[in-house]
C-alpha cells in the first residue's frame, strides 16, 4: 500500500493550557479516525535551515513546515480526505500530501 506524507505548514499555537488540552484532544482524535493507517505519529518541528547549491540559509523557506505525519492509504485522493480532518486547519495551517516513492 502507498505511503503519503502530510507536511503540515503553518498553524497557531494555542496560549492557555486550557486551549492546548482541547488541541491535544483534537489531534487524539484525529488519529484515531487514522488508526492503523498511521506509519509515523510524526512530531512538529523546531528550528530549520535551507540548503541550496548557494549554501545554508537560517529557517525553511517561505512557507516552512511545522510537522509532519505518514501514512497508508490506497491513493493520493484518499490521502488528502484524511488530512482534511487535520487539527492544524482549525489552526490557520495547510496540509501538503505527497506520495512517498519505495526505492
């Protein structure tokens, strides 16, 4: 079965606790409805460089990612109907989903 990467881009962070705890439960949520089709949780990420044939440049672009997660599914269509129920778009944040290729 193919495997996709959900690039997550962008997103707020939530202030209070009490806001963190309803997000936490979102995404609890959410990859529950995933279930056995999670690959990798995958976790956000800090701090970024880019690295081009010029050199390394401080950050990630002009639209940098802020997490990732791999999944299975039958096809890029599928794919990108489970990522419409990602947390990060309640967030401000978009979804990449790309097919991973088995080299």
């Amino acid at each position: 079965m193919p495997k996709y990467l959900l690039a997550y881009h962008g997103g707020s962070m939530p202030e209070t606790e009490e806001q963190q705890a309803q997000v936490m439960a979102a995404w609890e949520r959410w990859y529950g409805e995933l279930g056995s089709a999670i690959v990798d949780g995958g976790n956000p990420t800090a701090a970024a460089k880019t690295v081009t044939s010029d050199g390394v440049s401080d950050g990630g672009g002009a639209n940098p990612v802020s997490g990732y997660t791999l999944i299975n599914a039958d096809s890029l269509e599928l794919a990108a109907k489970a990522a419409q129920g990602c947390p990060i778009l309640d967030a401000g944040g978009s979804v990449e989903v790309a097919e991973t290729i088995e080299m």
